[in-house]
C-alpha cells in the first residue's frame, strides 16, 4: 500500500491482499517462515515488530525479495546520528512506503491522543476509561 489507509478496514484489506499475493506466488504449501528469517525489524531500534505488524511486513518483505530491517523516514533523516552514526541516509528517488499500524488511547474530552502511560495515569487518577476509545494510526515505513 503506497498511500496512507484511512481505515483499519482499508489496512486489513491490504493485508489480506498481500497474503494472497504470497499463497498465490509461494503455493500453498507455504508456512510462515519468519522463525528462519527472523522477525522484521525496526532497523532504527533493533526492535522486532510484533504481532500483526510482524506478519505485514514479513509479507510485503518475501513479495518484493527485501530484507527485514525497516525504517521511519524521521530515522532516515535523522541528523543527529541516532541511527546511522556517521552516515548520511537518504530516500531513494521512487521509494514507496508501507504502513504499520499503531492503536493508541484518545481522550475524548480532551480531544487529544495519549501515550499509554498517559492513558494508565489517567485512570489511575480516577477518570472514568468510557472517557477514552482507541484509534488506529499508520506510520509509513521504509525497507533498507
């Protein structure tokens, strides 16, 4: 998916697509292989995607023969040289990004979106957690 998805439906609908795509190109006979390859990668933190994710991006990797590292494009443009020390990283001309998504916490009273810890300090403080619903939020990522 080259364009931002509007809706978690739209994302899922992606996924399905991509895995079809892989079924139809690898037969089958195909099983998830990333326990040889290893989970894809935040190549910025060295974290390993997880979850549904994981799976998208180990789909998208095998369609397209790329590796599992992936980044941001605020890691690829990062001057301060938190990932790649004494580089300079560039896009490639025609790169195209894929999504991952990330549900966070969003207060509706406050109408702002929170982290995690927010939301748990929050309701530790009493508030009320029908004052808050999850969204979906897709970051676009990049292959190495």
């Amino acid at each position: 998916m080259t364009t931002r998805p509007k809706t978690d439906k739209e994302w899922r609908a992606e996924l399905a697509r991509q895995f079809t795509d892989v079924l139809t190109t690898e037969g089958l006979s195909w099983k998830q292989q990333w326990h040889k390859t290893g989970n894809p990668i935040n190549g910025g933190t060295n974290r390993a995607y997880k979850e549904i994710n994981a799976f998208y991006l180990y789909l998208v990797s095998v369609r397209n023969a790329w590796g599992r590292r992936w980044f941001t494009f605020n890691q690829i443009a990062d001057n301060k040289g938190y990932c790649h020390k004494g580089q300079k990283w560039m896009l490639k001309k025609g790169s195209k990004a894929t999504y991952v998504e990330y549900w966070y916490p969003f207060d509706t009273k406050e109408h702002k979106m929170l982290t995690w810890k927010e939301h748990k300090a929050a309701l530790e403080e009493g508030r009320d957690k029908n004052d808050f619903v999850l969204r979906a939020r897709f970051t676009p990522v990049y292959n190495e």
